[in-house]
C-alpha cells in the first residue's frame, strides 16, 4: 500500500495501545498517518510511541478510560491542538474484557463493564472528535462491532454480543447525523482474530468447539492480523468515500448477511 496514503490525516485509535489497536497504529502510520492513542495502559503507550517515532512516525498518546465521556473531551482536544486536527477514529476499545462466557458466572459489574466500554466508550469518542472534525470539513469515524453481534457465537456472552449488537444502532444513527457535515461513519464487524485475549478464549474451548469455530468459516482457517487491519484502513480511507452508515463483515465467510 502507498506509504503516502494518508499523508496529512490524523487518527484517533481507542484502545490503540495494545493488540488489534497498536497493529492499526503502525500500519496507519506507516502509510503516513499522524497517530494518537488513546488506552488505559500508560506502559504501553510510551512503548508504542517510541516505536512509532523510530519509524518517523509522528505520534501522541494519552492515558484514558474511554468509560469517561469528560476526561475523553479534554484528551481529545489536546491531541487534535497537538497534532493540528482529527480526521479518522477508529475505536477499538473494548471486547468481552475477561468476562466470564456463561450466564452462571456473569455478575452485574461484568455487564456494566462490557457494556460501558464498548458502547459508551464509543459514543463518548464519536462525540468529542465530531467538533474536530467538522472543523477540517470532514471525517471518518470506523467503530467496531463483531460477528458476535450479529450472530450467536460460542466464544463469547450475552454482553458482549449486546454491546456489539448495540454498536451497529449507534453507527447508522450517528452516520444519518453527520452525514450533511462530509463525515462517514462505518462498522467492521470482524470474525475470531486472535489477538492475545481471544487466543486464551479460544484456547479454553473444547477441542469439539473450536472444530466447530473452524468447520463454520468456507475459507477453512483462522485469519491473519493484517486481514482484519485492511478492512479497517479501507473505510478510514478516500477508497470508501461513498460508503457510510454501514456494516464490513470481516470473518471468512462464517457469517454471510442479506
């Protein structure tokens, strides 16, 4: 991909510290993105940073729960004067966060996490970094849900699959909101990518479930990192100028929508 690509943009990447997160940041990067992470993890920001800037990358971080809409508004804000405006947010914080799979072992703090994280924590992003935006005459706001809000998977829970079920309502409201001010707002709905946390999930099923996992995608395999990163980098992009309010199904054909 041309390393010019997004020369002059700057994104916004929630829970870009770590996994999914930081493989989006680099290669964003990489095609000449200015990058700012926003994570809980301050250990992890400054390591990433520093890799980034090794590859001349220019980049800010800052140390946030996205579960606090006040605190997101203010590091917003100093990142965009930081780095001269927001053109792209791609929120990738979130996930099932360890919680427990199974009905039995959910407890109301389970649910209350899942569900601030993945659903407040976007709104809260989406909405600081739209001001921004409309001051640079237009965006692009990629949020993610999951094969498991639009299906039933064995992998993960009830809260889990309402969060990102949840997710796919904000981004087609939000999108038929921003619309008129030249900003787009798509999901990616991506497959099981084993990142660090899905991998230990994965790994805890039987070996019938995950045979199962495996049988259900007509490609036959597990996908790669960069499978999911290119979808993502797709709708952050000019290539998706005409797209809006809609839903990239990324897992191997195991979910084939209407």
């Amino acid at each position: 991909m041309a390393k010019n690509r997004f020369t002059g943009k700057v994104f916004v990447i929630t829970g870009g510290a770590g996994g999914l997160g930081a493989a989006i940041a680099q290669e964003a990067g990489l095609q000449g993105g200015a990058i700012a992470i926003l994570d809980t993890n301050s250990d992890a920001i400054d390591s990433l940073l520093i890799n980034l800037r090794s590859r001349g990358i220019k980049a800010e971080g800052r140390a946030v729960d996205v579960r606090d809409g006040n605190a997101v508004t203010q590091a917003i804000g100093e990142l965009s004067d930081a780095l001269s405006g927001i053109d792209i947010l791609i929120t990738a914080a979130g996930g099932s966060l360890g919680t427990p799979r199974d009905m039995d072992d959910i407890s109301d703090e389970d649910l209350g996490l899942v569900l601030d994280v993945n659903v407040k924590g976007t709104y809260y992003c989406a909405r600081a970094v739209i001001p921004h935006m409309k001051k640079k005459g237009g965006g692009s706001i990629i949020t993610f849900s999951s094969i498991g809000g639009r299906s039933a998977s064995p992998v993960t829970g009830v809260p889990y699959a309402t969060a990102k079920a949840a997710i796919l309502g904000l981004t087609r409201r939000l999108a038929k909101e921003v619309g008129l001010d030249n900003i787009r707002v798509n999901a990616i709905a991506p497959g099981l990518f084993l990142t660090d946390r899905l991998a230990e999930m994965f790994g805890s099923l039987s070996e019938i479930e995950q045979n199962e996992v495996i049988a259900g995608i007509p490609l036959g395999r597990m996908p790669e990192i960069r499978e999911c990163i290119d979808p993502v980098l797709f709708l952050a992009s000019q290539e998706s100028s005409y797209i809006t309010g809609a839903v990239l199904d990324v897992n191997g054909g195991r979910l084939m929508s209407n």
